[in-house]
C-alpha cells in the first residue's frame, strides 16, 4: 500500500508540474474550481482582456431571392405579394422634387424619374402592368416611419408597401426597416454659384450650406470637420430656393441629385469630389421579408437583361456613359 501511494504521490507531481509548464506556455485554461481565490486585478497600466467585436453591419447586403420571379399576376398565395395583387395596385412612397429621380413634371403634372421607373418595374412583374403603381408623396423625413409600424400597427394596412427616394441604405435605418440590394451607388458633393471658388466642403467653415431634413446629407454636414453651418429644409426644392435667395452658399447632397437641380439653374455649377458613398436601395417594411425578396429578383433580372441600364441612360445618360450596375450583395 505504502509502494502504491507513492507512485501515486509521484504521478500527482509530474501531472502538477506538467500542468505548470502548458498554462506557462498559455496552453491551458484550468478550471479553478469554487473555493479557489479570485484572480488578482489587472496590473496598473495594463489594459483588460475585452470581449470580441461585434462583426460589422454590411449595409450593402440584404435577403437574397427566394428562387425564380413568380409569373406577373400569379403571387405566391398566403403572403404580402398576395395582399397586393389582391389590392390591385403597389404604393410607392416617394419625394415630388428630387430631380431626374422624383419630381413632378410641370406638363403633365405626374412624378417621374429613375426612383419611378424603379417602381414601375416592381409593379410590372407583380401585375405585368407597370401603370398599376400608385404613388404616395411623403416627405424626406418620413421615409422610414411609413414603414416601420410609426403610420399603423401591426396588422393593419401599410402606409406605403414601399420607399424609393435617393435613399441610403446604412446600418442605421437597417435597424428600422430592411433594404433591397443597392440599385444605384453615388456619393456626396456641393452645388455652388457658377463664379465661386469653392472646390470642396473645407472651403465652407462657418458658411451655410442646405440639406434635406432626415437625409444622410445633412447627418454628414453635421459631422464635417470644416464646420460648415447646416441648413435644414424639407426638401430639395426648398434648398434650391434658399441658395438661389442667397440664404445659403452651397447646397451638399448626392452627386446625382446635384446634377438635377443644376439643369434647373443655369448659374449652378457642381464641384469636389464625391466625400462619401452613397448606396441607394429600396426600402421595405421588416414585416414583409417575402416583398424584399421578390425585388431583389427583379432587380437580378434588370441587372442582367439590361433594363437598369436602359433607365440609367434614360434619366442619368447626361451624366455619361452608363456604369456597370451594382453587383448584389446578400446577408
């Protein structure tokens, strides 16, 4: 007994030691059971071991396509697509002054644009009809509470079953409502007068400088290092009217809004270069992941038949030629 408790005594001290070496060697973990003292603090100046970061958000990618685009009027049964062919029409919540994307024609008095075709094209493979898209003006502001329960509840008939308005998808508006893939990429410059000198937004400490209220454009003026002063108005329109009443010295915004409201003045000039990115999605009620879905293959399909760059020639081709569309991302 004597001979066994010996050996005993030995293995327990060769496995101590053992485990000495690999937890010197950072190699082990052990466990130091309930009674064991609490580890000592952290050495002064040290910094404490912190959890993982969390993976970031990808704005950029959204739900991808459920399969093939059902055909135009036969609607998977039991889902929202369902509810709309059943309504007759897909409202779309969009802007009437955000030129070349959704503004109103002052000779027929309907709102036209890229943003609408954009629509339409959702509409036509719901119905196969792109007429039967009724649109809703909202303002900038609201684009995200049409949508995200703050206009119903739950349960009840959406504002709107849809928002295509120069919309940024970013990580923010993510947690209120979800995004299609990204259909247009831009980013922001500055609208100033033709004899400016101003060539960037470092050009504007301390001069006021108009933006969209709720746009990400005036988020981002807020931010500036410059220190531009903001100036918010409800819309496009408004900001044009105050830089041409010389209330404002620029107006900053996407380039591609830009260059609608410089073809309305011919003493506007575009100028910088882009000092963000800009990626335009559609938005759609968290409810209804089967509508997100359902756009992303059309968009799939306008990317690949080339419909998206017959309505980027038709809205944007001034601004030359068409790029390659934005490649689809998914989660």
């Amino acid at each position: 007994m004597r001979r066994d408790g010996a050996a005993r005594r030995r293995t327990l001290a060769v496995a101590a030691g053992l485990t000495m070496i690999l937890a010197a060697a950072g190699c082990t973990d052990p466990d130091p059971g309930p009674d064991a003292a609490p580890p000592p603090p952290p050495a002064a100046g040290s910094t404490p071991r912190s959890a993982p970061a969390k993976p970031a958000c990808d704005a950029r990618a959204s739900l991808r396509p459920a399969g093939a685009l059902p055909a135009p009027g036969k609607m998977p049964a039991g889902g929202y697509l369902a509810a709309i062919q059943k309504r007759g029409r897909l409202v779309l919540g969009t802007s009437q002054d955000s030129p070349l994307f959704s503004s109103r024609n002052a000779f027929t008095g309907r709102v036209e644009g890229f943003d609408i075709d954009m629509g339409r094209l959702i509409a036509a493979a719901i119905f196969g009809d792109p007429g039967k898209l009724q649109i809703k003006v909202i303002p900038h502001a609201d684009r995200t509470a049409v949508l995200s329960g703050d206009e119903g509840e739950e349960g009840q008939p959406d504002a709107v079953d849809l928002v295509i308005n120069t919309m940024t998808a970013n990580c923010a508006r993510w947690q209120e409502v979800d995004f299609s893939t990204v259909y247009l990429e831009t980013g922001q410059k500055l609208l100033v007068a033709k004899d400016s000198a101003v060539d960037g937004l470092d050009d504007l400490a301390k001069q006021k400088v108009c933006a969209a209220v709720g746009s990400t454009s005036l988020q981002n003026l807020e931010n500036a290092a410059s220190d531009p002063v903001p100036v918010a108005r409800n819309g496009w329109g408004e900001c044009l009217v105050a830089f041409q009443q010389n209330e404002v010295a620029a107006i900053s915004t996407d380039d591609t809004i830009l260059a609608g409201l410089a073809a309305q003045d011919p003493f506007a000039k575009v100028v910088g270069e882009r000092f963000t990115e800009e990626p335009y999605a559609v938005a759609v009620s968290k409810r209804h992941p089967d509508l997100t879905r359902f756009v992303n293959a059309v968009l799939e399909q306008s990317r690949r038949d080339g419909t998206w760059k017959t309505i980027y020639d038709r809205w944007l081709g001034a601004l030359g030629p068409a790029p390659q569309p934005p490649a689809a991302r998914y989660r």
